[in-house]
C-alpha cells in the first residue's frame, strides 16, 4: 500500500512557542491531505482540507490562523501550530489521496505536549 | 442523526471467536467504504476498502457494505489477542478531494 510519514513522531514544547509538523507521501504523489486531530479515546476529528498549491479549507471552529497549513508540493505539505498552549496539546494525524487513486492512507501520527 | 453511527463497546471476545463489527450510515452518496484498525497511540491502519455494495476478503477478516441499508460490517475470523485495537469504519463519497468521513470507533479486547 501507499505510504505517508510524519514528522516528528512526538514534541513537547513551551507555551508560546511555535511547532511545525511534516506530512510526506513516499511512494505516490498526494493531490490532496487532510490534517485531523485526535484526544485521547476519540475518533477522529478533521481539521482542514488542503490540495497542492492552494489554500486550505479549514472546518468549522477551527483557527486557520493558529494552525497555518502549506501544501507546497505532490508529496508534501506542512502544519504549523502557531503560539502553541497546552490545550493545543493531542495527536495529530494526515492522511493522502493520490493522483493514481491511492484513498485513505494515514501517516503515523504526531503526539504533541505543549507545557 | 450523525453520519455514521458506531457502537464504541468496548467489545471483549475470547481467543479464536469470530468478531463482527459494523456502522450504520445516513448519506446515500457514499460509495467509498473503509475500516481501519488503530493501536493505541499509532495512526490508523487500512485494513479493507470497498466500493459500493459486496464483500471483499482479505485473509481473516471480511468487509460486507449493504447500501440499500445503509449499513456496512467487518468480520474477523479466529480473532487473536493480537487483534485487540479500536477499530474504525470510515465512508466518503469519492476517491478525490472529500475527506472521510469516521465513526467513534470499536475498541475491541481479544482475551488469551
């Protein structure tokens, strides 16, 4: 199956400060990634929409200004939780769909802990 | 109403049962039916994908979609302790650029 990466795999940072996660499809290249948010015992829960080249669409209540995305090239695109809290504190997960079809592949995940 | 409705258990079944776990959904345009199975603390893992109504089989598990009901299951057969994870039924209505849609999730415990 087609393969999505993140990176990192876990952070813990201070209030304030600003983080970036990295989403990568290895193996194909992804028109499109989601970006979802998951608490613990949870399902998931999605947060912005975002397709090669343009700007996100970002679900109901969620802040586009805190969580600024970048989907600058086929395999990559990038969150960046801005002025980071400790109730931005979860797990955050992207997911690909490919130019070929490739629907539904999830990368491993970041933890994040905001002290 | 949600979109997909499903049971969150827990669901404790011992070694060697047959497990059956299933959504419910409202939106008839969905035609794209996945499960997947999460570990704790890992991002989900595809397990089957189906296209419109019929079975698919994969080893020992089996995914049946029912649109006409609107209702799809994910059997496994000779469950192991291995399996014990929340599992999670996902539905869109095309292959491009519409997110998933999930369920809650079943977290599943297969005992020894």
């Amino acid at each position: 199956g087609a393969v999505v990466s993140q990176h990192p795999s876990w952070v813990i940072c201070k209030s304030g400060t600003s983080v970036k996660i990295e989403c990568r499809s290895l193996d194909f290249q992804a028109t499109t990634m989601f970006w979802y948010r998951q608490f613990p015992k949870q399902s998931l829960m999605l947060m912005a929409t975002s397709n090669e080249g343009s700007k996100a669409t970002y679900e109901q209540g969620v802040e586009k200004d805190k969580f600024l995305i970048n989907h600058a090239s086929l395999t990559l695109s990038t969150l960046t939780v801005t002025s980071a809290h400790p109730e931005d504190s979860s797990f955050y997960i992207c997911s690909a769909t490919g130019l070929a079809g490739e629907l539904g592949y999830f990368g491993p995940g970041t933890r994040l802990l905001v002290l | 109403q949600k979109e997909v409705e499903q049971d969150p258990g827990p669901l404790s079944v011992p070694e060697g049962a047959i497990v059956s776990l299933n959504c419910t959904y409202s939106n008839s345009a969905f035609q794209y039916f996945m499960w997947y199975r999460q570990y704790s603390r890992k991002g989900p893992e595809l397990l089957m994908y189906t296209y419109s109504s019929g079975n698919k089989e994969d080893g020992r598990f089996t995914a049946q979609v029912d649109k006409s009901s609107k209702y799809i299951s994910l059997f496994i057969r000779d469950s192991q302790p291995s399996d014990s994870a929340t599992y999670l039924c996902a539905m869109t209505r095309n292959s491009g650029n519409t997110p998933l849609v999930f369920g809650k999730g079943t977290r599943l415990s297969v005992i020894a």
